[in-house]
C-alpha cells in the first residue's frame, strides 16, 4: 500500500511526520501521475478554498472524485473534510468540492483564529479496525486531544454517515464507506489514533 | 459524552502555531482594499495582510507608516472568507490590543511600519492572537521566538522587487541550523552566546534540526521564480507584498505566483506558469536604497 498526501497547500508535512511515527512512507501528491501512483489518501488542513482551486487547476478534480468513490480509503481534515463534503456552506464565492462524503459543512462555523480552541474528545472506534486485532474491533472509546483551527461545523449528515465522535454534541469525526473525515486536526498533536484508524480502513 | 466547553483552551501555543502550520505551501498577499483583498482571493491567497500602504508606497512616501485603520480591517475582513492579518509597529503592544479586539487572524509585528520601541518587542505570550516577525538571522529568529512569535518570515527587503536580501537571510537562517546540528554539547553554550539567544531554544533547535515554528520567506518576490526559489531554499510559505499589486497586471501574476509556490520543484510547470504576465514591479537595486528596512528590529 503506498499512501498519499494531497501537497497542494496547507499543513501536509504534519501528516506525513505522523504517519512516519506510524513506520509508514508517504509521497507527496500534486500531480495526476503522483494520484495515480497511491493506493490511499489524506486531505490535510489548511486554506479549503486555495485547495479546491489548486485541485482544479492542476486537473486533479475529476480523478479525485473518481477514486474516492470507487473505494479508495481517504482522511479527509479541517480543510480536507470541506473538499470532500457534498455541499460547502458559507465558501469562497464559486467555491467547489468533490462531493465525496454525504455531510454538509460551514466553514469558518466557530469564528476566527481567536476562537480557537483545542480540547479533549471521546472517540468511539467500534466501527473501524475490521482488520486489526479483537481487542481493538470490540466497541470501546478512546480520548484524544482534539485542536480546531479556524474549523468549519458539520451541520447535516446523510443516512449512511456514521459519526465516531461529537463535541458539544454536533459531529466532528464521520465515516461513510471508506472516507472518513475530521473538522479538527489530529496532525498537530502526538496522537496518533485517528492516523492508525485510517491505516487500518 | 462530549465534554463540556469550559475544559477548551484558546490562544494556547498549540492552537497559535497549529495555525501558523495552515499557512504551508500557501501564498500571503499585501492587499490595501477590499477590492484588492477579493482579487488575492480568487487567485488563491491562502490569507491576505491588510495594509494602508504597500513597502513600495511606504518606501516612496517616507513619514512615518502606522498600524491601518480598523475601519479599512474590517472592510477587508468582511470582504473575503479566507484568514485576515495586520500589522503593528515593532514593539507598540496597544496597536498589537485593538488589532486582538478587531479579531484579526495574525499579527505582524512589522519592521515595513515604522518602529515605535528601540530596544523592546512586543511581549507576545501576553495574546492569544498569533504573531509573525521578521528575522535577518537565526539569533534575531529565535529572540522572537522566545518572545512569543508563532511564525517567523525572512525581512528580505520589503518594497524593493529584489529577492537578494530574502535568500541572504534565508540561507543565513537554514545554513546556521545545519551547522548547529554538527554542534557537541560544549558548542552549544557558545552559539547561544555568539545568537544572542536563549541556550534552551538553541538545544531544542540543535535537536530537532529545525525552527519550533514555521519559516516563511517575505521581502522582495516579484514573480513566480521567486516564489518558487523561497520555497526551494526552505521557506514554507511565501508572503507577497508590493510584488503583486505594483506589478502591470496583478490577477494573473498573483494566480502564477500561487501555482509556482505549489509546484515549486516542477520545472515544467513554472516555465508554464511564467509566460506572459506582463511587467513586474520595477525593483530597486541594493546600492540605490536609502533607507534599509531590514535593520529595523533588535
């Protein structure tokens, strides 16, 4: 398996630092030939609409969408959970995503850079690991350290969106199928179990 | 059950420089109004700095050059949705408090405006807003550091159109942490001595083989190659001032400027992006200058 990280803008160094404390290699992807080449992908953080807009000039919308939907695991964060989401609420005029991932999402939901905030969430893992060890299927939760950056809010989600963790009660951490996707940013803290969970898809 | 809000923090190092992180591979633009504000946008800025005046003005006007109008940062702010940032005077903490109560992003404690402080900086644990600074060297980075900046961009010189002081100090920034790395434990007490720097932060640096917050390159990028040379030295972003909007056809220089900090180790692409973009801004050479923004800072 070789996994991607999608290198257009925003904090993908972080993703790669984390998943290479997981003992695993991660190329950089900007290109359709670097697409092409991974098996699974993270959407890392950073600015959702300079992303969209670098996604469809480097021609790399429609191949994303594709293999997305065809099955191939991704994690999408902060910025990356809006470009995978079916509708983006208050976006850049003209702003775009791929649809992927039956949530709905405003950006920006919680303010400005001074309201935000880390804090402590309980995860729910029952659903994932399918192929791990017994101990880790079996429902359990776990807590972890949760930092939201400028985040966006998932405001509605579809049928077949499963949500693993909530803060104030509203969904910050969702699966549907093989995409799962966060509004805060596990790549800025030392723990690693939303990065173990995705390699575990 | 989620936990209840009370046990959040804000305005922690980890939120401040987890937000400086976002900024990577992204381009800043110096933008005066909100119309400028919405062309940096749709070019793909990743934030904008709003300024009443850019470096070249500033440079040209001469006077004395303030934080801007909270009017016009609000203009801005409610103008796009991508993150705002502003500067202050070096060392003047009331303007770095009504830009905290205007709910600006970033704060850029700038040596582009005119110092209000000779010896001190602002004291930047004390906000809960993020700082950038401007450093020529790691000494002068890491005294920022030690005083709070969450992100810490080259000087170059700001408003010229000339990238040399910017890949100066860079490669004085980079080329220091390498050699600091090769340091024995007895060296380190005498790079913190020669830095002017704390020796905790210098271990740390040693260690790690890297700033404890993000590098970016400002000063002097005035076209796509620019950008793409910063990137390739080691910055991790990229800040556009006068380079922009001093530039014959703004729109597409900012756009080119965008996709070569992306693409900046495709040659390909950066020779694709550089055709036809009009005349940059016309520059200034190191020898014609007057006044050499840079030294402001201490």
């Amino acid at each position: 398996m070789t996994t991607g990280v999608l290198a257009l803008q925003g904090a993908f160094v972080l993703h790669i630092q984390a998943l290479a404390r997981l003992g695993e290699e991660v190329v950089e992807v900007r290109t359709l030939e670097e697409l092409a080449a991974v098996d699974r992908l993270i959407i890392p953080g950073g600015e959702s609409s300079v992303m969209a807009m670098m996604a469809e000039r480097s021609g790399l919308m429609g191949q994303l969408r594709e293999r997305i939907s065809s099955g191939m695991p991704t994690l999408g964060t902060c910025a990356g959970a809006i470009l995978l989401a079916t509708e983006v609420l208050d976006g850049r005029a003209g702003q775009t995503s791929l649809g992927v991932l039956d949530i709905s999402v405003r950006r920006n939901a919680f303010g400005r850079q001074v309201d935000s905030f880390s804090t402590q969430l309980e995860l729910s893992v029952e659903s994932l690991a399918p192929g791990s060890d017994p101990k880790a299927r079996a429902p359990h939760s776990e807590s972890i350290t949760a930092v939201f950056i400028r985040a966006p809010a998932i405001v509605s989600t579809g049928d077949t969106v499963d949500v693993l963790a909530r803060f104030e009660d509203e969904p910050v951490f969702v699966r549907q199928g093989s995409v799962i996707a966060t509004t805060f940013h596990p790549e800025l803290s030392d723990d690693d179990t939303v990065h173990q969970l995705f390699l575990d898809l | 059950m989620a936990p209840a809000s009370n046990e959040s923090s804000t305005g922690t190092q980890l939120v401040k420089r987890g937000f400086a992180d976002m900024f990577r591979g992204g381009v800043i633009m110096d933008v005066v109004t909100p119309e400028q504000a919405r062309i940096a946008e749709e070019a793909g800025a990743c934030a904008v700095m709003a300024l009443e005046r850019v470096p070249a003005d500033i440079r040209a006007d001469g006077g004395v050059s303030r934080m801007s109008d909270p009017e016009m940062i609000q203009g801005i702010q409610e103008a796009v949705t991508i993150p705002v940032m502003a500067k202050a005077r070096i060392g003047h903490f009331v303007e770095a408090q009504i830009l905290q109560a205007l709910k600006v992003d970033f704060i850029d404690e700038s040596e582009v405006l005119t110092p209000a402080d000779e010896t001190h900086h602002i004291d930047k644990w004390k906000f809960s807003i993020p700082f950038v600074c401007g450093a020529t060297n790691l000494g002068e980075a890491i005294r920022r550091i030690s005083e709070g900046a969450c992100l810490i961009r080259s000087k170059g010189e700001a408003g010229t159109g000339n990238i040399v002081e910017a890949v100066r100090h860079l490669r004085s920034i980079t080329g220091d942490i390498r050699k600091l790395t090769q340091a024995d434990s007895a060296e380190l007490f005498d790079w913190a001595k020669k830095l002017q720097a704390p020796l905790p932060l210098v271990a740390e640096i040693a260690e790690t083989g890297e700033l404890p917050v993000p590098l970016f390159c400002a000063g002097g990028i005035a076209t796509p190659a620019d950008a793409a040379l910063a990137m390739q030295l080691g910055a991790q972003a990229v800040f556009v001032g006068s380079g922009i909007f001093k530039s014959a056809d703004p729109a597409p220089r900012a756009k080119a400027i965008v996709e070569a900090t992306t693409h900046y180790m495709d040659a390909d692409i950066l020779a694709k992006v550089s055709r036809g973009l009009g005349a940059p801004m016309t520059g200034i050479g190191m020898d014609d200058l007057d006044l050499k923004l840079a030294d402001r800072g201490w």
